[in-house]
C-alpha cells in the first residue's frame, strides 16, 4: 500500500493514479477525511483504478511505503503529526521548496540544505528518498499521456533507494537514476524551478533526461 501525505494536489493525485494503474494500491491522506475520500473518488473518475482516501494519520499508518506530496510550508508540520506510524518505513519526499511571486518562480532557502533532508531530521526513523520532483503533475492526471522522463532518487539507504527506482518504473516512460546520497536531493529540487520556468517561456511540459548512461 502506498500512502500519499498531503495527497490531494495535482502532484499527489497525480503520482497516486500512475501507480493505481500499475496495480499499486493507494491511499490519499488530507487533514480533513473527507478532502482525502473525495480526491480518492476523483482518480475513478479519470480511469477504471482503486484508490481510497481519508486522513494523513491514517495514510502514515496503513501505508507500506509513504509519500510526502504536501507543499513545502507543510511538511515539518505533517510529518511531525504522523511521525510515530513512519518509523522504519520508506518516506518518499517529492517536497520541492518554491515561491511563487508575481509570475516569478524561484527556490526557497531551506536552513538543511533541502525538503528531504529536513525529512529525515524531523522522522529519523524513516528511510527517506528524494525522489519525483521533476514530472509535471498535470500530465501525470492525464492517463494516456506518456511520461517521457528521467527520476532522480537520492537516499543514504542503499536497499531503499533501489526500490524507490524500481517503483518509479512502473510508470511507463519513467526511467529512475541514482542520484546518490540524500544530500543531493536539493539539486534536483532547485531544478524543479528552473524546470518551472521554462515551461513558462515554451508554453510546455518539461522533463529531464540524463544522457549518456
């Protein structure tokens, strides 16, 4: 089962029905349980897939493998709420710090270095990866379009970044590249802006490809 925190927005909704096509099963958790039901109701109304729905506590605690899909304000919040039900398990951060003002879109400094790594300060016990910061979530809503896209996983856990990237495979298209330790998941982070923008400038949906592997 996989678990999405502050699964509602496009990224978590949209990452949840990826893997609800691929057979996962998947658990989109709110604050409140009625916004995690209903955004669970909305993946059926995209494509024939399960998915439920209910409250952050409830996502943390049944899910096999969590993702972290809140926006940035709210991560050490959220995870502070639910660190109890995360120890030991795989924290997937898709945290990408932005601020967004007047049409700008730039990084916001965060005091660790990176979303994910400020994770792993707040749930210790958890094995966190850094991992889908770079895949627009409006194509991943849309099921028949093809995610043409590298995923850069970063972890200091060995066992569990190699399944993150074997995960990220499931979504056809989706290659996973090892990234490395933890630490360099805020590079790939403060690419999300650059990303951001450029889709501004060309009107698109950018991804990111590493070449020569």
């Amino acid at each position: 089962m996989l678990g999405f925190l502050g699964g509602t927005g496009p990224e978590g909704r949209g990452l949840a029905l990826r893997f609800a096509l691929s057979g996962e099963e998947v658990f989109i958790g709110s604050r409140s349980t009625e916004r995690g039901f209903e955004a669970a109701q909305s993946l059926k109304t995209i494509a024939d897939v399960e998915a439920d729905g209910g409250t952050n506590e409830q996502a943390a605690e049944i899910g096999d493998v969590i993702f972290a899909a809140m926006p940035y304000g709210g991560q050490r919040a959220t995870l502070e709420s639910v660190k109890g039900s995360l120890k030991g398990k795989i924290l997937i951060d898709v945290v990408a710090p932005l601020l967004f003002n007047k049409g700008k879109i730039s990084t916001i400094r965060v005091d660790e270095g990176s979303a994910a790594v400020q994770a792993q300060g707040i749930v210790p016990e958890a094995k966190v990866v850094g991992a889908f910061h770079n895949i627009s979530a409006e194509d991943l809503l849309i099921p028949v379009k093809n995610i043409d896209s590298d995923v850069i996983v970063c972890a200091d856990d060995e066992s569990s970044k190699s399944y993150v990237m074997e995960l990220a495979e499931k979504i056809e298209g989706i290659r996973g590249v090892d990234g490395g330790a933890l630490e360099n998941s805020r590079y790939v982070e403060e690419l999300t802006a650059l990303l951001l923008n450029i889709n501004k400038v060309y009107k698109a949906h950018s991804s990111i490809r590493i070449t020569g592997l």
